[in-house]
C-alpha cells in the first residue's frame, strides 16, 4: 500500500512539473506496453528493497533493468525518451500510471500480501 502512495505522489509531482508539449518520438513505446514495463520496474525495485532489508550486499534495481527491457523488446533509450514523452503529456501519463497502479494493487490482493 506504501508503494501506492509513492507512486501516486511521483506521478504528480511529474504531472506539475511537466514542459511545453513536444513531439511525438519515432519509436514511442505504446501505453499498453508503457504499463507492462513499468509495473515489473516498480516490482523490481520492491524486490531488491525487500533483499536490502534481510540482505547486506548491495544490489541495485537498475541492474535489472535491461532485462526487463529486453523482455518487452526494447531498450533504454526508447524507454526514457518514451517516458520523457509522456511527462510532457501529464494526462496519458497519469492514465499509464492508473493502470499501473490498478495492475499492482491486483497483484498485491492475488498475493494475500498487505
């Protein structure tokens, strides 16, 4: 429920600070895919939160972010100048992140897990 609450103050704090509309990149993730790759970012980075707390090796969820990049088939660089698209177009973002939210809400209940 934590990560909720995170979530959702990110995607306003990004919905604030949004820029003047640009346009569109030449290869823009869609927002159905957007959802998918940002709810195994955020799992990811709540797994290896878990493993710091009962592990002290460091370990960074970003080192397993070309693998979930690679498992949507795509790469860094289309994720972020897909995601710096749609901060600077607060609405499909925030409509991204509803779904992202409902998707991890889902998961949490389907787990048993609070």
């Amino acid at each position: 429920m934590k990560h909720i609450i995170f979530l959702s103050s990110v995607v306003v704090f990004f919905i604030g600070c949004s820029k003047p509309r640009e346009a569109v990149p030449d290869k823009l993730i869609s927002p159905d895919s957007m959802v998918s790759i940002l709810v195994d970012i955020h799992l990811a980075e709540a797994a290896v939160n878990i493993t710091r707390i009962n592990d002290v090796q460091s370990f960074k969820a970003q080192q397993l972010y070309p693998a979930i990049f690679k498992s949507h088939q795509t790469d860094s660089t289309i994720f972020h100048s897909s995601f710096d698209y749609y901060l600077k177009h607060p609405e499909k973002l925030e409509a991204i992140y509803e779904k992202v939210l409902d998707e991890l809400s889902k998961r949490e209940s389907e787990s048993g897990k609070p």
